[in-house]
C-alpha cells in the first residue's frame, strides 16, 4: 500500500509545480489542471475503474454500478491557492486511490458502489470563488453567477471551459447524481495543529466554521505623490491599511480569524497616490453571530476611517458559507471504526462542507507537523500519510463492504 501511495504521489508532485516559488499553481480549466485531471484518469484506467466526468467538469472513477445507489464516495482536489502546498487537496485523491488498493489486497468485497472523485475549481484562485465544482453539483451556485464569473485577465469561466474542452452551457444542478451518494468522506490535511498538539497521526472533523470573503472597494482621488500635500490628499491606501489593522484587533477581540490577503490597486504607480484600493477579506469564526460580529466591526471602522480621509468605501460580499455540522451518526461511526481518534472542528472550507446538504459528508485529517498550509512549506510526514491510507481504507471497508 505504501509503495502504491508513494508512486502516485512522485507522479503527481511536478505537475503545475513552479521552479521559482517551489509552490504550485494549479489553477482550474489551465495546462496545470488538465495535466492533473491526465493524472487522474489514468489512475482509474489503471485500476479498471469507470472513468467519467459529470457536467460540472468534475471527475469520477466508479468500482461498482454508479446507477445502484447508496454509493460511497471518497476523494478531494487537486487544484491549489497560488504557489501552495502539495498537501492540500492532493493528499486526499492519492489517498483515494491508494486505500482501493489496500482494500483490494485485503481481498475485501464491496456490497455498495464506490466512487473517487476530484472536484474542479476548489480553491477559487482563479475565478475568486471557492469549491465551484461541488457548489455547482449540489445546486448552491447558479447558471447565471457561475457564467459572470471571471478571472484578473477578464476571462470569463464559459471561456475557461471552452477552451479547456468542456461545455459551459451545461453546467448546473446535478441532483440525479448526487442522489447516488449514501455517503462521502473527504481526506484532507490538516490545516492546523491540533493533531500535532495530541500526538495523533489522524483525526475526525466534527464541524467547518461558517466564512465568507468580502471585497473592500476603497475610492479616493488619484494625485501626484511628490507634489500632493498631505493635507491635499484623499489616499484610499490609508483607509485599507487602517481596515487591515481593524481586522486583526476585531479578530483577537472575537477569537476569530480575519484576513486581508488579495489587495489590487489603481493606478499601481509608485510615484502616484491611488485613486482606488480594492482588498478582499477572508472571515472565519466558531458560530455565526461572533463571524457577525467580527465582520461588522471591521465595516464600522473602514467607514469611520474613510470620513477622515475623504475616501469613500463599499463592502460586498463575494461568497459566505454557513456552519457545517457533519453528519453526527456518520462521524461518530468513523470515529468509532478507527478507535477512538480526536474529533476536531477546522476554520478551512471543503468541497465535503458544500456536498453536506444534500449528502451525508465526513472528513478525516492527516496530521501537519507545523499548522502551515496554502504554501510551499505545507507538510505531512509519510507515516502519518500511510496511516491516514490505512484509516481511509478501514472507513471504507466498514462503510462499502461485507
């Protein structure tokens, strides 16, 4: 199992890679993703599997008849953030694939289909939206919303699709399919330390704390910056660095988190003052009226600080995802199978949060020595990566087999 593991792993781990930053760009509908969805078919080609990819962009690879029902589904991503991790994603399609195979060693034999997926565009670094794949499956993303989005070059995501290959007019609710599903369990790094904290080399997640991403549009007035007086000058800059402030001290106050990570700026000249600061805000906190809280905190004091600096500010809210509760009866049962493992929440979206409205969702955790993730230092040891094969393996033989 180990060796099926570490093979696919030394497959994957050039592609969308960057020689510069060490990180990966994977981006979905580019070369980088269709080289990785390459990768993925032949995985199921080579394993015998029914290879098919539904109207969505999303890829499958079925054991079994996909038309049966009550299937169990694992499986992730394999898209990243811009220059992350190699763990993030991937780990949990690898895993996939590898846990058939240690199940097959076993000689197990499977009374229900199962399925490995990778869901397309789950990280939304391209068109600023997270998990379109699955948002779009289960019906959370509309037709009209998902065709007006577009990337920082004005494609649009029909044109991505296009040229990628696929169809864009048919994309949409896939309720049919998702009806098949009796089950889905996601395998995911983790993103943080708890597992390192316990000593425990895989967890459970028990809940996804509601987030959202909201664009902070900062206006002012362009001017020369060497013969402006400060006095003269209505900066938009000063304003969002002040919201960049704001948000950390509402993030510590709420024991929450707040990001501004993604800043555009117009006209971006370094001898000009801009005329528009654009910052994009990622939220996240352990129930909805504290995330509430948090994000109004943060509106207030942008709006305070734009008064004093003749700068007028908007806020829109790009994308919001309510708390997920995983199934009880499910996570507890794989809980249960793999003896008693910590049971954790995560700050960290998942195509398994979005699929959980419609489907019975769990997720296991791998554990991540340093926390770190959405960068090239992201890490999971290769024991820890084969223990988490094993207790994917094990959640699918008590889920999918006799």
């Amino acid at each position: 199992m180990s060796t099926s593991f570490l093979e696919m792993w030394r497959d994957l781990l050039p592609l969308g890679r960057d020689a510069g930053s060490t990180g990966y760009r994977r981006y979905a509908w580019t070369g980088a993703d269709a080289d990785c969805r390459a990768w993925f078919r032949a995985q199921a080609e080579a394993r015998g599997l029914t290879y098919e990819v539904d109207r969505n962009g999303n890829q499958w690879a079925w054991l079994g008849d996909p038309d049966a029902g009550d299937a169990v589904v694992t499986g992730s991503h394999l898209d990243s953030v811009p220059d992350g991790g190699a763990f993030d994603g991937p780990l949990g399609v690898v895993s996939s694939f590898a846990a058939l195979d240690e199940l097959r060693d076993r000689g197990a034999v499977f009374t229900r289909p199962l399925a490995i997926t990778n869901f397309g565009d789950e990280e939304g670094a391209r068109f600023g939206l997270a998990c379109v794949g699955s948002r779009l499956a289960a019906g959370q993303l509309t037709v009209e919303k998902a065709h007006q989005l577009t990337d920082a070059d004005g494609i649009s995501l029909p044109q991505a699709m296009e040229r990628a290959g696929y169809d864009p007019e048919a994309i949409g609710a896939d309720d049919e399919r998702l009806a098949r599903i009796g089950a889905f369990v996601e395998l995911h790094v983790e993103q943080g330390r708890a597992l390192d904290l316990s000593g425990d080399p895989v967890g459970v997640a028990s809940a996804i704390w509601p987030h959202g991403r909201w664009r902070f549009d900062f206006s002012g007035e362009a001017n020369h910056a060497g013969t402006t007086r400060l006095e003269d000058r209505r900066d938009p800059m000063l304003t969002y660095a002040q919201t960049v402030l704001a948000a950390r001290e509402q993030a510590a106050r709420h024991g929450a988190l707040a990001t501004f990570g993604k800043v555009g700026v117009e006209p971006n000249g370094v001898n000009a003052i801009p005329s528009l600061v654009r910052g994009w805000l990622d939220s996240r906190a352990a129930d909805q009226e504290t995330l509430d809280a948090v994000v109004g905190g943060i509106e207030r004091a942008a709006a305070e600080r734009a008064r004093t600096d003749g700068v007028d500010v908007s806020v829109t809210r790009e994308s919001f995802t309510p708390v997920v509760e995983f199934a009880h009866d499910l996570r507890d049962r794989l809980a249960k199978m793999l003896g008693g493992v910590p049971v954790l929440p995560t700050g960290a979206g998942h195509d398994a949060g979005i699929l959980s409205a419609t489907v019975p969702t769990a997720m296991l955790f791998v554990r991540n020595p340093t926390g770190v993730s959405h960068s090239p230092a992201e890490h999971a040891a290769e024991d820890d990566c084969v223990a988490g094969v094993r207790a994917l393996a094990d959640v699918l033989e008590g889920l999918a087999c006799s």
